[in-house]
C-alpha cells in the first residue's frame, strides 16, 4: 500500500466553508465510485482554519496520471470538481490550475 498526503486551501469564508464541509458529509456516490476505482483504498480530510490536509491509502499501482485520465472522462467528477472550485483556492506555490499538491514527507517515527 501506499500513502499520500495532500494540502489545499478553501476560500477563507465561513459560509463557503461550512457548505462545503455539507457536501462532504453527503458525497455524491459517483464521486466515491470513481474514487475506490481508481485504486484508493482509503481517503481522509482534515481541516484547520481553511487548510485542507487529504490522507490518502492507495493500492501499489495507483498513479495519479491515471487517475486524472479517469476523472477527465468522467462526466459527474467533471461536474463535482467545477462545483468544489467555487470553495477551494490554491494553495501558495501551487502550479497555475493546481488544486491538491503533494506534501513531503519529513519525519516518521
């Protein structure tokens, strides 16, 4: 198995963020269909402030290129990932249109 963690920032607005904290609470099934699909086997999202923090458990062969691939071809994540960026911003240093970026991993004990 592998692990990812992930970090993005959500607009710094408290309505926005508790919408989107709702729509977490009732994620469409298509978007967890495609999720387990592409091979991650278990996903969590941590928030402080308007920090997101993913953890992300996926099989040995996931990558993220074919998950992209996947996600373009899919009509209803299309959709879900329009609607999220009325509430996420990307976070400083992010590439232009980037949303998720990896983080380092630099301890483990």
């Amino acid at each position: 198995m592998k692990k990812y963690v992930l970090a993005l920032d959500l607009t710094d607005d408290a309505k926005l963020i508790a919408e989107y904290e709702d729509y977490h609470q009732n994620v469409w099934p298509e978007i967890k269909k495609s999720i387990t699909e592409s091979g991650i086997q278990n996903m969590e999202i941590y928030r402080f402030g308007n920090r997101l923090c993913m953890i992300m458990d996926t099989e040995e062969d996931f990558s993220f290129q074919k998950k992209g691939e996947m996600d373009a071809n899919n009509e209803k994540v299309q959709e879900w990932e329009t609607l999220m960026w009325k509430y996420q911003q990307a976070i400083p240093g992010a590439k232009e249109g980037e949303k998720w970026v990896i983080m380092d991993k630099i301890f483990q004990l």
